[in-house]
C-alpha cells in the first residue's frame, strides 16, 4: 500500500495515546479517523472524564499548533475569530486574529454559549475560514475542531442546533474507566505531566499525505448500496422524524475509508461502515417516539445494522 510508510507513525499514535488515556482505544482509533477524514469531532460526555485531556494528547503526537478555548454564556463571536484595533502609528485597523486561527482548536463545552457564537465556530468548521469585517482569511491547514459538551440535562446549556450537530463527522463519549484503568491513573503520574513528556510523531506534510490517501481507499458498488440502504432505511422507517442527510452519507463513506486506512487496508469492507456508525450517525438522527428517544448511540446504531441486511 502506498502509505504503509506512514501508518507506522498511526499505531504508534495510538500506543502512546493509549499510555495517558486508559482503556480508550476504540475512542482514539475513532478521533484519529474523524481528522483522517478531514472531520470534526465532537465528544459528550460528563466533565471529568477525559475529553480535555483527549484533545491535548492528540494534539502533541500530531505535531499541530493547539488552542483551547473555553466556552461561556458572555463570549462574543469576536472572542474566537479576533478583532481589528486601530493603531495610531499607521492610521489604520489592524486584525488580531483570535484563538480560531490554529490547526487543533478545542472548543470546550460548547453548548454553554450562546446560539451566534456557537455560529461563529460553523464557518470555521465548514468552509474552513473566517470571515470578519467584510474580510475572509483562510484557517491554518490541516483545521480540526474537537468539542466538548457536557450533557444537555446540565444547568446552564444551550443545546447544538441540528445544523450545527450535521457539521461534526463524528459524536463520541468516553464514559468512565473500567475499574482496572481507573487503578492504574489513581496509582500513575499525573496526566498533565505525561503530556509534556510526549512528542509529534507525524509532520504536517505527513498527516496531509494520510488525509490524501483517504480518498484513495478503494470502495466498492456493493459497499455503496450498502451505505444508500441505511440512508435510504432511515428517511423511510417511522422511527425516525428526520432520516440521515445527502452529507450524512458521504460522512459515513468517509469515515470507513479512513477506518479501512487505519486497519492498514487499501480498500473498505461494510464491517468499516458498522464500526464507525454508532459515531457518525445516531446524533444526525431525530427519533419518533420515546422509545428510540431513551436509547444510547450505540444501540441506535444496533438497530439500524440489523435492519438493514448487508449486501
């Protein structure tokens, strides 16, 4: 395979990774495959867990320039994008560009502002720069957003709009440690420690050629078929009051290239589309009815693999 070069620096992407945040491969293995993808990632789940410490890890063993910014009821759109100042020696306005502009932002718990700053941040997701005072700058490439959330039942939220939601490729949660994992960061170093103490394992010229080799994952016809027949499954079922988008599908599409990269493959089995579906596609779903309501992504997405027979 053309990339197996760097997939070397993948596995050891995800050992390292696996040496801070216990008992969380399958999340890693995810995150990794949401920026493979050139997605966003958005992590829910209840404070304490991890979600901060994920996004630091990640960000050291890629190499990417990191900003953290932390989301509250009063933030202006200004406060993540910048400002222009006028300064005094050349007459005229000045952008200072504000903590959007870095490679890996962090946008922790983001359903705390309020619904036009979390807008400020669609933009910058999606078209990948910002537009400010009738100007548009570019954002520094590779861009990957990580949010956190806490969950909506939490004083103090506003809840993601839908349109917002559709622009992260995949949602995950961390959940807690299993008792062992938990052991093993009560008795270890301090967490923030072990993150200084790592360092890139990717360049930026690496990581671009991965991204690149995504879209050379070979997908065959019936992986297609497959992926229009849960779409296809969702906008038709009466468990659904909103069925899975044209996006949606090119979100799972590429989601399995990826998954399929990280496995070392050169091209996309259904199972790829199985594993990453419980991440990509449940928070694009709106279920009728509450018994749907009450599931958990996971077993959303159990239900939709056993709906739909593989092709």
């Amino acid at each position: 395979m053309h990339s197996s070069g760097l997939l070397s620096p993948l596995a050891e992407i995800i050992r390292q990774a696996g040496g801070v945040i216990l008992g969380k491969e399958r999340q890693v293995r995810l995150s990794l495959a949401c920026l493979l993808a050139r997605g966003h990632l958005l992590i829910e789940d209840l404070p304490g867990v991890g979600k901060t410490t994920l996004a630091h890890v990640l960000a050291r063993l890629l190499g990417m320039q990191f900003q953290r910014i932390q989301f509250t009821s009063d933030m202006l759109p200004a406060d993540i994008i910048g400002v222009s100042v006028f300064d005094r020696t050349s007459g005229g306005f000045t952008f200072h560009p504000g903590p959007i502009f870095a490679q890996l932002v962090l946008a922790d718990e983001v359903n705390r502002a309020t619904p036009k700053t979390q807008s400020a941040l669609l933009e910058a997701m999606e078209e990948r720069q910002v537009t400010t005072e009738g100007e548009t700058r570019p954002l520094p490439a590779p861009f990957f957003v990580i949010a956190t959330q806490n969950p909506s039942h939490q004083i103090g939220t506003f809840p993601l709009p839908e349109s917002q939601l559709d622009r992260f490729l995949m949602r995950i949660d961390l959940g807690y440690p299993d008792f062992d994992a938990e052991r093993e960061l009560l008795r270890g170093a301090d967490r923030r420690e072990m993150i200084s103490g790592l360092s890139p394992c990717l360049a930026a010229e690496e990581l671009a050629a991965l991204q690149q080799a995504v879209t050379k994952v070979y997908v065959a016809d019936a992986l297609i078929d497959y992926i229009q027949a849960l779409v296809t499954h969702t906008r038709q079922s009466p468990d659904y009051q909103v069925g899975l988008s044209p996006r949606a599908a090119l979100a799972l599409l590429g989601a399995a290239r990826a998954w399929a990269l990280l496995a070392g493959r050169d091209h996309a089995l259904p199972e790829d589309v199985q594993v990453i579906l419980p991440a990509v596609a449940p928070h694009r779903l709106r279920p009728a009815g509450d018994t749907l309501m009450r599931l958990n992504a996971a077993q959303i997405a159990t239900r939709l693999i056993e709906a739909v027979p593989l092709p």
